[in-house]
C-alpha cells in the first residue's frame, strides 16, 4: 500500500526548457532589482553622512546572507536529512497537532518504513522549513526599520523642548542664583511622590508611567542639565537632542544582527511549540513582558536619580542637578537594555514570522492555531509589541542610558570627527617636514583633566635632548596661527552642533 500511495514528481528532464528559463529570468531581475534598491539605499545614507545607518543596513545584508546559507544547506542536504530514519516512538512526542498520520510518502520515507521507522525530517518538510527561513528574514528587517522609524519620529517631538533651552524664559526660569527646596522643582514634583522611597510601591507605579508621558517635558530637560553639568562647561549650548539622535542611530547598528545566543532561543520557541506545552498560553507574551521590564527599569532609572539628588541636598541652587552614574543600571552595564531590546525585537519578529508562515502553508484554521483566541494573541500581541517598542520604550532608552558614567562617541558629528582627522593630520604631516633634520620632537598635548573644554589655545613642542651634547630645543606655536587654523577647520565643519571648543587638546585625542 505504501508503495501505492508514492507520488513521482516532475523532474527537469520533461521540462521545457523555455520554461525553466522564464523563471530563472524572473529570479535574477528580483535579485538585482532589491540589489539596486540596498545599493541606492546606502548612497542616499552616504550623502546625508549617516555612517552608523549604512552599518546597520550592512548587517541586514549579512543576516540576508546567512539566511540565504541556510536555505542552501537546507536543499543541498534534505535527501540526506530524508535518509535519517528514527523509532516510531519517538517520532510521536511533542507533536504540534495531535495526529502524525499521512498519506503520501517520499522514497527515503518508504525506505524508513521497511525498517518500522520513520525519518527524521522529510523532504516536504524541509522545503517547508525554507519558506519559514525566507519568511523569518522579511518580517526581521521590516520589524527594525519600523521599530527605529517609530523612535526617531518620537524623538522629533524633543526638538522644541531643545529650543526652549535657548530662550529668555528658559534661562531666567534656570537662574543659577535661585533657591529652592527640592520637592517645589517640577522635576521633584514628579518624582518625588509617597511611593517613591519604596520600593515595592515604585515599581508599580514606574510600570504605569510608561504607558503616559514615558519621556516628559521635565524628564528631558533635568536630564539634559545634568548631562552638560557632568561632561562640558556650565551653560553650554550643546544641543543634547542631536546627540541622542545620534547615539540612537549608532545604538541601532546592533538591532539587525542575529548573535548565536539568539538563534539559541528560536530554536527552543519552534521546540515549546508543541500542543503538550499549551504554547499560545504564555509563549507569545515573553516578549511583551520583557519589554515591559525594561521601560519599568528606565522609568525607575530616572526616579531613582531624583532621590539620590533629594538625599544629597533639600534645597537645590538653580535647577535640580542629578549626578549620572552606571550604578542605576542592571550590573553597571547600560549595554544590556540595548541587547535585551535586540532580544525582545527578533523574538517578537520570530513570532510573527512563524504565525505568517503557518497562514501561508497549512492554512488560518490549522492545527497550529485552531482556537480563535491564539490567532487574536499572536496577531495584536505582535503589533503591539513593535508599536510600543518603537515609540515608547526606545527613545525612552536612547535618553536614560546618556546618563552613564561615560560619555558615547557619538557626542561628536560625523562632520566634526572627519575634519578633526584631516586636521590632525596635516599637522603631523607639517610637523614631520618642517623638523625632520632636528632632534625628535616630543608633540604630545596634555589634556585638561577638567570635563569642560576649556582651552588654553597656546602651546608648545618640546623636544629632549638625546646627549648632553646636543643643545635643548623648544619651538613655540603661535597663538595666532591655531587659532587661525582652528577658525579654518571650523568654518569648513559648518558647526560643532553646540560645543564651547576651548580645548583642542580633547578634541584632538578624540579625533585620534
């Protein structure tokens, strides 16, 4: 009977080869079609010098590409994986439907049941597995460039608050000679509440805030005070919303990357998958819970400044000043939102992808979702996970994790970085030419160990003499010439976004 219920299927040799070109022609122009898309993709990023974008559309590149290996090793060795051939018992447990009945049987298939076995995976399932590869890499891509575009549309909202900063109102409301109990600033008003000292009743109360003004007016600003405080000259202009922007930006280079210990974790979602587990109960909700964990943790982040500053000192001269500090995150380590976030990202993708691909193949109605109830949790679950991933607990993690103990790279435009290296090399060139013949000079610049960037614009390059023999040199740098080479190097950037650049000597480290 076994043999009876056999199907031969179609091979190349009784195909037409006008048909077989047809499709190969179709598949090449896609491929080069998406090709030419990425490739126009990354000029547009190129020109508007968004370096940490491109990086990030390299990575989906790769992850194309590792999925597209995947499906290759997949076809190269489904007859092998067909060929594999395990105990009827086992082949029983953890069963996504409740039956594993079937009427039609491949050739390695009718191999295994000879021997009272049955394969381990079967051909139609590995090309069944292919489809969830392809559909996997779509919805992961479509799901970051939705997720970041929902953070930075949130975060053009901050641009007025930034403004604000530079008026009148702002300044005199802002008067460092100003007295004031902590509980009477705004930003105390807020945080400052009967639950904020406990912590069982914070939690709770840090866990609701997220859903209403996540990032407020008064977080934004307090935040941004202390920021400039800890890390640049008191009353600088730096614009603090272009930098989280940026930070953001360079942050969203790891969200489209698959590590091993993600892929870890998909392979043990597809396992717990099976009807025993009851799966659409709890599986689909990890991801929401743990998104949910992380805004509650920055929401206490930002509480927990507050009553650090609150214990410090009740009565606060200008605004209140909250000290940044790495001892508010999980372990010190502000990174690990970022990855948690990267986790929650693809697992959620993982999900939908997997509902799409169990639509796409056996129908709305199978076995692996027959109740209504699992279809409505996985397709609102899957939504809302991205929309409030995007648009609430992102941009409120690109402004918490700015107030970490060190400052990001970031806080220096790309413009900027660009001619600082060009600058920094002219004058090693210069230097090199002018003084070869002489002793070697010693052109290392000491830095101002004070966080503000001021800058004492004279300098001189001292060389050691290397005998006693050899007379002492020492050549002065003008003041004028810097500062006018400075002058030229910061017409030619446009603008350092904000900064008081009074010390070159850090800029010029950093540009190194």
């Amino acid at each position: 009977m076994a043999a009876e219920t056999a199907v031969e299927e179609r091979t190349l040799e009784i195909t037409p080869t006008w048909a077989v070109a047809t499709v190969c022609f179709i598949l090449i122009s896609i491929s080069i079609l998406i090709e030419h898309l990425l490739h126009l993709l990354a000029k547009y990023f190129t020109k508007k010098r968004r370096r940490s974008l491109i990086q990030a559309l390299d990575k989906i590149k790769l992850d194309l590409m590792l999925l597209g290996f995947m499906s290759l090793i997949l076809t190269m060795s489904e007859k092998t994986i067909a060929n594999i051939c395990i105990p009827k018992s086992r082949a029983e447990t953890f069963l996504p439907c409740g039956s594993a009945d079937s009427d039609n049987y491949s050739q390695e298939e009718l191999k295994c049941l000879e021997q009272d076995k049955v394969s381990l995976l079967s051909r139609e399932g590995v090309r069944q597995l292919q489809y969830l590869i392809f559909i996997l890499a779509f919805f992961h891509s479509l799901s970051c460039v939705l997720t970041f575009s929902l953070g930075m549309a949130k975060m053009r909202s901050w641009e007025s608050w930034e403004a604000e900063t530079r008026t009148f109102e702002y300044q005199f409301t802002n008067d460092p000679r100003r007295f004031q109990f902590t509980h009477q600033t705004s930003f105390g008003k807020r945080h400052l509440r009967f639950w904020s000292e406990h912590g069982l009743l914070r939690w709770p109360a840090c866990f609701l805030r997220q859903f209403y003004e996540s990032v407020s007016r008064t977080d934004y600003l307090t935040l941004r005070h202390g920021f400039i405080t800890a890390h640049f000259a008191e009353g600088s202009n730096f614009n603090f919303q272009k930098y989280v922007r940026r930070a953001l930006e360079k942050d969203f280079g790891v969200l489209p990357g698959m590590s091993w210990w993600i892929w870890i974790f998909s392979v043990l979602f597809i396992f717990f998958n099976a009807q025993a587990f009851h799966s659409y109960l709890w599986l689909p909700f990890i991801p929401l819970v743990m998104l949910l964990l992380v805004g509650t943790k920055l929401q206490g982040i930002i509480t927990r400044m507050c009553l650090e500053s609150h214990d410090k000192s009740h009565v606060v001269i200008g605004p209140l000043l909250v000290r940044p500090g790495d001892h508010f995150f999980w372990f010190n380590w502000p990174k690990l939102l970022l990855h948690l976030i990267h986790f929650i990202l693809f697992q959620n993708s993982f999900q939908v992808a997997f509902f799409a691909w169990t639509w796409y193949k056996f129908g709305l109605r199978s076995c692996f979702h027959k109740r209504t109830e699992d279809i409505v949790i996985r397709i609102v679950l899957g939504v809302l996970v991205h929309i409030l991933c995007g648009y609430v607990t992102l941009p409120l993690y690109a402004l918490v994790t700015q107030m970490g103990s060190s400052m990001k790279k970031s806080v220096f435009p790309e413009s900027v970085v660009q001619g600082l290296k060009r600058w920094r090399g002219r004058v090693r060139k210069n230097l090199r030419s002018n003084y070869s013949a002489r002793p070697s000079l010693d052109t290392s610049l000491s830095l101002d160990t004070s966080p503000s960037f001021t800058l004492d614009a004279s300098y001189s390059v001292d060389c050691e003499p290397p005998s006693d023999d050899t007379e002492y040199v020492a050549v002065e740098i003008g003041e004028e010439k810097v500062d006018k080479q400075i002058d030229q190097e910061h017409q030619k950037v446009n603008s350092f976004d904000g900064f008081d650049v009074s010390n070159t000597a850090l800029i010029y480290e950093e540009a190194k």
